[in-house]
C-alpha cells in the first residue's frame, strides 16, 4: 500500500531579485513618508508642550494667589535675576511639580540666553528660563537642550505678569485681578521702518499681526517671537498658513 496524503506542492518562494524589489519599494515609500511623519509629529510636540507649559503655570499662579504667596516681584530691580530667583522660590516654584532648577551657566543650552539666568526644567524636559525687566519674561524651549534653537520652531516667548488690572495686558482676562502667565505679542516696532514711530507693537487679537510677527523675518532674537500667541489662538493648533517652515 503506498503511503495516504497525497501530492503537496510547496508554496512558491520569493527569489532573491524579487525580495530586492521589494525592499526597494518599502525603502521608497518610507523616504516619502517619513518627512511627514516627522512633521507631523513635531507639529504635535509642539502644540502640546505649549499648550500645557501654559496650563501649568497659570495654575500655579492661581495656587499661589489662593496661598497669598503671590507678592510683588522685584521687578524695578532691572536684570536682577538673583532677586527674582529669590521671589520665585516662595511664589511660583512650590506650585510646580517635580521641577528642577538651575542657575546661569548650569545647563549648557546651546542658546546664550538660556545659560545666563536662572529657570525651570519640567519633567518633560522642556526648559523655560526667566528675566527681570521691568517685567518677568519666560523664554520657553518645548525640547530642551535639542536644536534647532529657532524661534517658532522650539523656542517661544511668554511673559509672567503680576498685575494686569488697568494695564495693557487686561483683555487677556476676563476676571481683570492679578497673575497670568500667557504668550508674547509684542514686536520689534522700530526694526521695521511700516511700524515707525511705535517703539514697540502689541498686537494681542489681531491675527494677521500674529502671522505677521512670527515671522523670521521680524525676529530680533530667536527666542523673542509672537509664534505662540498665534498658536494659541488657533486653538492650540499649529495651522497651515503658520509662517514658519517645520
């Protein structure tokens, strides 16, 4: 008796040119592909690292309001960053979890202004640095120590206010009281000759300024830029017509 199961053909395989082929396929459709994931992706980090940084901070200073640790700053001492850093450690810090500080020079951020002041890591490791001017600006890097360092691209501007009732800054709030952090609009005035005479320009609510202003073209560092504010009023989205290439 011969042997049951019949005749089994085996399943035709790949030649070796045709893997080749293949691969060479996948290999092309990654290459067009992956730029856009990349994009994308960014787009997305971005979007989310703003939009939290802002939530954040905002929070904290209403915990500090709530705890009446939210004193005036000592901002009529200008560019003294050791009495800022001092005010922030009853103020803000203790309101921010799992922080980290550090002090000028400390953190070998490839951007000068990030090493020469004191700031914040979050947890996230995004870095925000701040300066005392007159009033608090916050210098944000959404990824840290990683490039590009372009404004617009990873690098933001907000300011930390202490007072806002009855200055230029009230409309951002509808409860008009004290303390809000929230993203820069303010531009170089006197950098391009259609703003002349304005020193500076706010363009809070007005979008095409915001279009406008993030914008290399109108930076006068990379950190100073009104990309964020646009982003925020786009709903946290950053939109097609975002002027600069990610």
């Amino acid at each position: 008796m011969s042997g049951g199961g019949g005749d089994r053909s085996l399943a035709p395989a790949f030649t070796l040119s045709e893997l080749l082929i293949t691969l060479g396929i996948i290999g092309v459709v990654a290459a067009l592909t992956m730029p856009s994931l990349i994009a994308h992706n960014k787009k997305r980090m971005i979007e989310t690292r703003l939009r939290k940084v802002h939530s954040t901070m905002n929070q904290a200073v209403m915990l500090s309001i709530a705890n009446e640790t939210w004193t005036q700053p000592p901002t009529e001492k200008r560019n003294d960053n050791e009495a800022l850093n001092e005010w922030m450690k009853t103020a803000l810090f203790p309101y921010l979890s799992n922080i980290k500080t550090f002090k000028p020079n400390e953190i070998n951020h490839p951007h000068s202004v990030y090493n020469s002041g004191y700031g914040i890591i979050f947890p996230d490791g995004s870095i925000m640095r701040f300066n005392n001017n007159f009033q608090i600006s916050a210098f944000y890097d959404v990824n840290g120590i990683n490039g590009p360092n372009k404004g617009g691209i990873d690098l933001f501007t907000f300011y930390l206010e202490f007072n806002l009732k009855n200055n230029i800054y009230a409309e951002l709030r509808q409860n008009k009281s004290y303390g809000h952090f929230y993203p820069s609009g303010h531009s170089w005035g006197n950098d391009n000759q259609e703003d002349v005479p304005e020193r500076d320009s706010y363009i809070y609510g007005n979008r095409d300024g915001m279009l406008k202003y993030c914008n290399p073209k109108y930076l006068n560092y990379d950190y100073e830029n009104t990309c964020a504010l646009l982003i925020m009023h786009d709903s946290w989205k950053i939109s097609k017509d975002y002027p600069i290439k990610l």
